[in-house]
C-alpha cells in the first residue's frame, strides 16, 4: 500500500503541520514504507499464536494497590484560568 502526496498534505493540514514540497515527498515516502511494512505483517498467519504480554516471560512484579497521596483537585483548580463544575476549562481546537 502507498500513499500519495495530497494524502501527506491532507494529512499535514489535519495535524497542523506546515510542509514544505520537500518534506512532503520525503513523508510520502516514509509513511508508504511504513504501511507496507504494516501489509506485510498483516499477511502473516497468526492463528494459534498466543499473544504475550511479555516477550520473556517474566512475571512483572507489581506494586500494592493503595492511594499514596491525597485529593488536591481544589488546589490545582485553583491555578487554573478557568474552571466550571471542577473541570478545566480550555480553548476550542476543533472546529
């Protein structure tokens, strides 16, 4: 699978990235790699394999489960510009 480059600028303009001519070709051909590789991968029969958490199959050691610092929303709150209901309230990005 390749991608083309209005894909790049489309997905640039979606990411509100600025790039050049340039760097568009050189994305082009990058996210194109990338998705072949991911085609590839996907060709790849799986059936049966189970999938591992862990590549050696160690035991994560795990820390015990309990609350080691208190509730302080009031106190970052009240660092914000804005808040409403205990929430932050920030800028529209998407339009």
């Amino acid at each position: 699978m390749s991608i083309d480059k209005q894909d790049v600028q489309k997905i640039a303009h979606l990411a509100r990235l600025a790039l050049t001519e340039e760097d568009a070709d050189q994305y082009q051909h990058s996210l194109s790699s990338v998705l072949t590789l991911v085609e590839q991968m996907q060709s790849v029969n799986t059936e049966g394999v189970e999938p591992l958490s862990n590549p050696l199959e160690m035991t994560q050691r795990l820390r015990e489960d309990k609350v080691t610092e208190g509730n302080r929303r009031d106190e970052f709150l009240a660092n914000a510009p804005q808040t409403e209901a205990g929430l932050f309230l920030v800028p529209q990005v998407i339009e």
